[in-house]
C-alpha cells in the first residue's frame, strides 16, 4: 500500500486496487455483471459481521453491564448495529470456506440476515450455491476478504466499505463497457460540496444518490457540528439497480431513514418526488451522458429556462434540480467541465438564462486527477434560488468564482485528493462572500465576485480562469474520446432534425402544389 499523505482525507486506494486484482484473478470466465454481486455481497457481509463482532466482544467483556445479553438481539440494535445470527457470522463462513456446500452457506447466511434485519429485505444477494460459481474460487475470495478490517470502529471512521464498494463498482462498470465515473464521488469531494452548503437542518435530496455518499457525510457534518440527525430529511433515487441496493445497505448501516423509494428508477422518466422542494441538494450526476432519452420529454414541466440536448444530459440534471429547488434552497452539484462553456444544441441559451435570472452562486473549477475512474475535467455548481437580502447578504448580481486547479494533493501515482486546508481555504471564501458579516476579497488567480455584466461580456461563459486572472493553462474540457463521442452525438441528433425539417417541408410543398 502506498504511504498517505498525513494531510490528506484518508483515502488512499492502494489496498482496494490490490483486493481487485486479487478478486480480478479468481473471475475465470464469468461475466463481470455476475461476478460483482459475488464479490459486493461478501463485502458487504464482512463489514456488519465486523461491526457486530465488536458489539460482541464488547459484551462478552463486561459481562457485569451486560449480564445475559451476549445474544440478545436487542442489545446490538441498541448500539447501532445489525444482528447477525450465528450462521451468518464470518468466522463461522470463513471457518467452513473450503467445505463444496459454502455456496449453500452463504444463502442461508444472506436468507437469515434478511429475516432479522427488515430494512434489508430483498437487498441482498442469494444465489452462491448455483452450480456454475465455482466454490473452490468462492472459498479463496473469503479467504482474501478476510485479511481486511471493514465494520470495526477505526475502519468505519474511514469509510472503508464505501470506499472498497465503490472502486468495485467502478472497476466493474468499466469491465462491463461502461464509463465508471458516475459510481463514485470522492470523499474530499462530498464534504466540499457538504461544508459549502452547510445542510444543518431541512430537506436533502440527491436525484442520482448512487451509493448514498451524500447523505452520509451531511449526516456527519449535522453530528460534528452539535446538530441533531432527527433535523434532517433525506430524499433521493438512483436508476443502477446494483448501486440502489448499495445505498439501502449504506443508509442501513449507519441508521439514517431515507426515502430513496421502493425500487431503482431513472430519474428522468420516472420521478420518484414529483413534489418535493429540497432546502439542499447535493450531487454528482453522471457526466456528458448521450443516451438518457430527452427526445421523449421535450414538453416536460422541468425545462423552465429551455429544452436540454437529448445528447447530452448535463443541463436536464441543471433544471432537474433547480425545479426541486424550495423557494430559499440551495443545490451544489459536480459536473463536467464542458457545462461551463457549451453553446451545442441551445445549452449557451439555457446558460445564460439561468445567469439572468440570478441563480447562479458560485462555480468551482476542481483540479485534475480526483477522480478514480474518469480523467474528464471536472467542477463545481452552486445554484440557490434566493440571493437577495435573507439569511445571506444580497448578491443576486453577481457570481463567486474560485479556480482551485492548483489544489489537492496526490495520494497514488494516479488520484489526487483535496486536503482539510484545502476544504477550508474554499468552503472559508465561498462563506466569507455569501455570509452578511463576512470580509472577502478577491485574490488574483484563485477567487472573483464577478457581476453578472461581466459574465454577459464574457458571452455567458462560466469557466473560472476567465475571471480570476489566472496564470494557470486553460485544460481542454474533456477527453479526446469523451469529446468525439459526444460530439458524433450532437450531429447524429441535428442530422435527426434536419431530416425532420425536410420531410415537413416537403409535405407542406405537395399540400401546396408543389414537387408532385
């Protein structure tokens, strides 16, 4: 494993991509879509068979506080776990990995959590003992999963299931054909988009939650900072089915009640909160994506500021959220660079209306290399549907820019993560500037209130480095191959159009006369 950084958020992902390819070599010739559920199920097994396992031995040895209370079920969901009967306790699997009928253990094990635990009710994988799954292999995953602490008390304060389950989404996801990056949001990234909001109390929602990161870490942040969990309320969805069960397990673990519905749903074809207005929204929606069906909604209630590209998702996930906006929310999101500058397919008008109307706040440029599974450019909106004199000063003419390309520092040869100075010197600018008592000023290359004239000037561009005085090289917004293939997308649907537009006039030529 690589040595972290003392300063950095404790993420370091040498010991995941080391379990990967360990488990990478144990897939034989089964499909990745099969194989995650085998690899994800037993993680997820080992992380609350460690969590109750510290619960018990906790009891075991003070057996004067907990007289007669080493199985009582009750006494651990006292303490915030789950119980976990004996069958399904990893000693007792790992103790048995080598034995044909493992597989058969392992159901009953995932059966028997599921009967004791109702909020995991058909959220859990149940198919080990098929004939096809080789059990020789299985036993050597238990065997290596066990070399790795998940659910005791330093591995939660770290996160290490979110993080191992992630980068394993991730790894899947790009083993299956598809672009990884909307599995995962950096931890670093999260408590910005979190300490920037400040979502102490009201209504969160996230409209693409993948794996609950979010919610976590604003439930974190209530906690440190003396509030109560009880004073806030979460909302989401997510339309991967693998990644909705992951977050029902994460919000599970960690005892947070959220409303993230019935079943996995694609956000734009299937809201799951028509009528919610969120006080914060917090997200990191899947970037660039080509594919999500806007031709099939174009009259939809949500384009208030104009009708997004059907290819390209990114401005749909703008209005989205803003119409789930309450009147004094507050939303900040991720998204790809390219959404700063675009003018393909009416997103520069699209832009440029929601500058007129004042709801933009605040955009971040991030700097490269955070994320684990894609290399596109990346930043930060803030979009709040009240910048007038409330409960922040009025700045409803201007927009706060921050170029934080020069930050972060890397943890691996590969991904780079914002330190906590880092998170403070931009949560600490961006607060200075909204806040009625605050005391910002501009500094040269890093931040910028700009009034929203200026940007008119800069015809409505939103890229930091324009407005900070930046020395920094302006980076392509995206990838070669993100960038041709989003851009084949965009001609294929004005070719579309265009086609559309000649068959109309053509049919109104005959009507008239003419062409016959």
């Amino acid at each position: 494993m690589a040595k972290e950084n003392k300063k950095s958020n404790g993420t370091n992902i040498g010991f995941e991509e080391t379990l990967w390819a360990a488990a990478d070599k144990m897939r034989n010739n089964m499909d990745p879509a099969e194989y995650k559920h085998v690899v994800l199920g037993l993680i997820f097994l080992k992380y609350i068979s460690d969590s109750f396992e510290e619960i018990h031995n906790k009891i075991k040895n003070d057996s004067e506080s907990y007289e007669g209370q080493e199985e009582d079920r009750d006494a651990y969901l006292s303490e915030g776990v789950f119980w976990v009967p004996q069958v399904a306790r990893w000693d007792h699997l790992k103790s048995n990995a080598k034995k044909p009928e493992i597989g058969k253990m392992l159901d009953d094990a995932m059966i028997a959590i599921e009967k004791d635990n109702a909020s995991l009710k058909g959220v859990l994988a149940k198919n080990y003992a098929r004939p096809d799954l080789d059990k020789v292999r299985l036993g050597e995953l238990i065997d290596m999963i066990s070399t790795i602490g998940l659910g005791d008390k330093e591995s939660r304060s770290k996160d290490i299931l979110g993080r191992v389950y992630e980068y394993f989404l991730g790894r899947f996801a790009g083993a299956e054909g598809k672009g990884g990056g909307e599995f995962f949001t950096p931890q670093s990234v999260v408590k910005l988009l979190v300490g920037m909001l400040e979502p102490y109390k009201g209504r969160i929602y996230d409209p693409c939650c993948g794996s609950g990161g979010m919610f976590v870490q604003s439930e974190k942040f209530v906690e440190a900072h003396g509030g109560s969990v009880h004073d806030i309320a979460v909302y989401g969805q997510e339309s991967n089915p693998t990644t909705w069960k992951l977050c029902k397990m994460n919000l599970a673990i960690r005892g947070i009640e959220g409303n993230i519905g019935a079943h996995n749903a694609d956000t734009f074809h299937d809201d799951l909160h028509k009528d919610l207005k969120a006080d914060f929204i917090l997200a990191n929606p899947p970037f660039n994506i080509s594919d999500w069906g806007g031709e099939r909604i174009k009259d939809d209630v949500r384009w208030k500021y104009g009708v997004p590209s059907a290819g390209n998702a990114n401005y749909a996930w703008i209005q989205h959220m803003i119409h789930h906006l309450a009147p004094t929310g507050i939303a900040g999101f991720v998204l790809a660079n390219g959404s700063l500058s675009s003018n393909t397919s009416g997103e520069g008008e699209i832009r440029k209306s929601l500058i007129q109307n004042g709801l933009i706040d605040c955009i971040v440029a991030m700097p490269a290399q955070l994320f684990y599974t894609t290399q596109i450019p990346a930043c930060l909106w803030f979009v709040s549907r009240d910048r007038y004199n409330h409960k922040f000063r009025d700045r409803h003419d201007e927009i706060l820019f921050i170029d934080a390309r020069k930050m972060g520092t890397m943890v691996t040869r590969k991904n780079r993560e914002l330190t906590e100075e880092d998170l403070e010197k931009i949560t600490g600018v961006y607060h200075s500037w909204r806040n009625k008592d605050g005391k910002y000023e501009d500094v040269k290359g890093f931040c910028r209130a700009s009034k929203i004239d200026e940007v008119e000037k800069n015809s409505f561009v939103l890229t930091p480095g324009r407005y900070v005085g930046t020395d920094f090289i302006e980076e392509d917004d995206e990838i070669f191959e993100e960038k041709m293939k989003r851009l084949t997308s965009e001609l294929e649907e004005q070719f579309n159009e265009s086609r559309e537009l000649e068959k109309r006039v053509s049919e109104n030529l005959r009507k008239i006369g003419y062409g016959s």
